[in-house]
C-alpha cells in the first residue's frame, strides 16, 4: 500500500490557521479517552501551548495530509538532542476520516510518513512514544510497522494509575 510521499503532500508545518482545527480533533471523545491528557482543552490552554511549542527549537507539530486534506497532527520532541533520541505523538480527524470512511488508510499512511520523516528529514537515532496498555490497536500497529516495547511503567492520569507501554525503534530496524 504507498502513502503519500514524506517529502511531497505528506505532511506541513502546523500554522496558526491550523489552532481550531487541532483543537477540535484533540478534544473529540476518542482521542481523549487514549490520551496522556484526558480533560476537554480549553481554547486559553491550547493557545499557551501553542505559544510555547511553536518557537521551540526542539518540538516540531505537523498536519498531516491524507489525499491532500488536513487529517491529522504529529508532534516530535528530542529534535535537538544530542542523542537524536525523538519523542512522538499523533492523533487524527477521527470524526472527519470516519465520515469519508478514510480513518485507516490515513492511519497507516500517518505512521508510515512519520517514520519516514523522523529518521529521513529529522535525522533520528531513535523514534519512541507512551501508548496507554489499553490502547491494544495503537500498539499493534506500532507493531506492524516494527516498533518493539522498550518498557511498562504506571503514569497517573486524571487521578488514577494507567499502565502505560514505551515502544520504540531505531534507525535501521
């Protein structure tokens, strides 16, 4: 199955056009429910956040684009590193895919282009992110596409302890 190209229509940096749009795939219940942070994101906080990541060096936010329309958003942190050890995170227009029945084919072709562009444009070593236990179809496409769990540990999300599962891959495998 080929995806866009990492190079080409894959993905562009985020914008401040892009501030509602990734604030309402953020909040929609699903997305939520298998976040590190659950709560519904006000427009004040997401707009702090917002002032923070986008003049830092070390974080990169970026829209993914499935058939050339805004899908989804990806988060790298570690950029600068000397380790080139990145950190990753995504999350997709799950109502929007859905209707144009779309969501997996923009799934995998998110996480194929990010791997892609992590170790390709961003020049990682490796590529890691937290996944909660739970999420069991997250972490079996992270394991489709060669992602090895690294570690478990508990984080405690809205007051209650969560097993969360480290996955990562390195340059080459």
């Amino acid at each position: 199955m080929s995806g866009p190209s990492v190079t080409g229509e894959a993905f562009r940096p985020a914008d401040d056009g892009d501030l509602h749009r990734m604030l309402r795939w953020r909040n929609h219940p699903q997305v939520r429910a298998v976040s590190l942070t659950s709560h519904e994101i006000g427009l004040a906080e997401h707009m702090a956040w917002w002032a923070r990541v986008r003049v830092d060096p070390d974080r990169r936010v970026l829209l993914h684009l499935h058939e050339g329309a805004p899908s989804g958003v990806v988060t790298f942190s570690g950029i600068t590193s000397p380790q080139r050890a990145l950190t990753w995170g995504f999350y997709l227009d799950i109502a929007g895919l859905e209707a144009r029945g779309a969501l997996l084919p923009a799934w995998l072709s998110l996480e194929r282009a990010a791997i892609a562009y992590a170790f390709e444009t961003l020049g990682a070593r490796t590529l890691g992110g937290e996944t909660f236990t739970s999420n069991q179809p997250v972490l079996a496409l992270h394991r489709r596409f060669g992602f090895r769990v690294v570690r478990r540990y508990e984080r405690e999300i809205d007051g209650r302890p969560q097993e969360v599962v480290w996955t990562e891959m390195s340059r080459g495998t």
